[in-house]
C-alpha cells in the first residue's frame, strides 16, 4: 500500500508576501543582519539588467527544494544540468529548519564538478513580480550570490543561460567542508518552523528521481539519514534495562 502522503509545505507563497519568512530568521538569528527591501530589490535588478535572454520569460536552475516547492509561477520544467557547479550541503540554518541549539544545513551551489537538476520556467508575464518572491525566498540574509550559468538539458542541448543561486561563503551562515558524520547527524535531528531537514533532504532527492535524475552523493547521505533516524527510533523505544 502506498504509504501517507507528505505533509503540505509550510514555506508558502503567503509567507513570503507578508514577509513572515524574514521576520522568523530576524526573531531566531538576531546576528545575522537581514537585508532591507532596498537591498534586495537592488540586487533583483541588477541580474534582471545581466539577463542574456529578452522577452519570453527566464529559466530558473534549481536544485534543492525549488524542484519540489517552488513558490512562483511557472510555464515548464525541464531536467537539465549546469558545469562548474556541484550540490552540497553547506549553508546553516538556525531558523526555518534549524533552530540556534540544533542550526540545520540547507543546500547550495559551490564551485566545481557538475549538478544535475531542474530548469523551471518563469514566463514574461509578470517576471519581475514572480521574481520579488523569489527573492524574498532565496535573498533574505544574503547567503546567496545570483547567476546566470550555462545550463544544458539532460541530452547535452545547450539552453539559454539559467539563473541560479550560488552559496556565498562570505555569508554568516556559510558552513564549509563539514564531515559526513555532522552533516547526517544535522540533518537527521535538525527542525524548525518550516518543517525538518529530513524532510527536506527527503523530498529533493525524490524530486530529483522523479525527473530521472540518481545524484549517488545525495542518495548515499540519504540512506544515512534514513538509517540514523531509524536507529534513534529503535533506542528510545527499547525497553529501559
């Protein structure tokens, strides 16, 4: 039998038009400084005046929870792959799926190898709007850097260049090369407000199946994610000796 369906994702639209989302990293992480309206806003259009491509709409290169839940309109959604880059978990969280005793770690883009995942389609109409709440989503403490990367679809035809959002290890909450054994324990235990890191690990590398696409170093952390929760469960529900 199939199993429950997954719950319904709390990072929504709504939350990030009446600007909860920031709110909530400002209330949990007083030290990292938030960027204003105008900050973003300035950097929103900055990429828009680098775009490569001119009127019919962007395409979107995402690779963690953007395949699954991205929030903004869209016309398409492609497998597709960028160079240079590659997944990984390196961006701590203390607030959303972390919290300051137990901070999480989210996905970016760091420099090196290749990164399978999805190009979405962000039509003309309405751009920049759908764009501010992506922005609201991705730029709210700066922890990421826009681009637009090379992108090709899964049999090598080339596409327009995709804007993408690389990990800037300037940031606050750059985490850097962590050992496998803290990244699976932190992702195992790690919860917030926006729901578990598990949960988030869980359902990109089911986004990613979906599409066709194995990512060997995502399902490997996976399974230990997998075998680490399953352990716990096990012990605290053993009978006390």
């Amino acid at each position: 039998m199939p199993g429950p369906a997954p719950p319904r994702p709390t990072l929504t639209r709504e939350l990030l038009l009446d600007g909860r989302l920031a709110d909530m990293i400002a209330r949990a992480a007083p030290e990292v400084r938030v960027l204003t309206e105008a900050e973003r806003r300035a950097s929103l259009h900055a990429i828009l005046a680098a775009r490569p491509e001119h009127g019919s709409g962007i395409w979107l290169f995402a690779y963690g929870s953007l395949i699954w839940n991205p929030t903004i309109r869209l016309t398409a959604q492609l497998a597709a792959r960028v160079h240079g880059w590659h997944r990984a978990f390196c961006l701590a969280t203390r607030a959303g799926r972390g919290t300051p005793d137990n901070p999480g770690l989210l996905l970016g883009l760091r420099p090196g190898g290749e990164c399978r995942g999805a190009v979405l389609r962000v039509p003309e109409d309405g751009l920049e709007h759908e764009l501010d709440v992506l922005w609201r989503r991705e730029m709210v403490t700066g922890s990421y850097t826009p681009r637009w990367l090379a992108a090709e679809e899964a049999d090598g035809t080339a596409l327009p260049p995709a804007l993408a959002f690389t990990i800037e290890d300037t940031s606050h909450g750059y985490a850097g090369d962590l050992p496998e054994d803290e990244v699976v324990e932190r992702l195992a235990t790690a919860g917030g407000e926006l729901g578990t890191c598990a949960e988030y690990l869980f359902r990109t590398t089911e986004g990613l199946r979906r599409m066709g696409i194995r990512d060997p170093a995502l399902e490997r952390i996976a399974a230990l994610v997998q075998a680490r929760q399953t352990a716990r469960e096990t012990a605290q529900a053993a009978p006390a000796t």
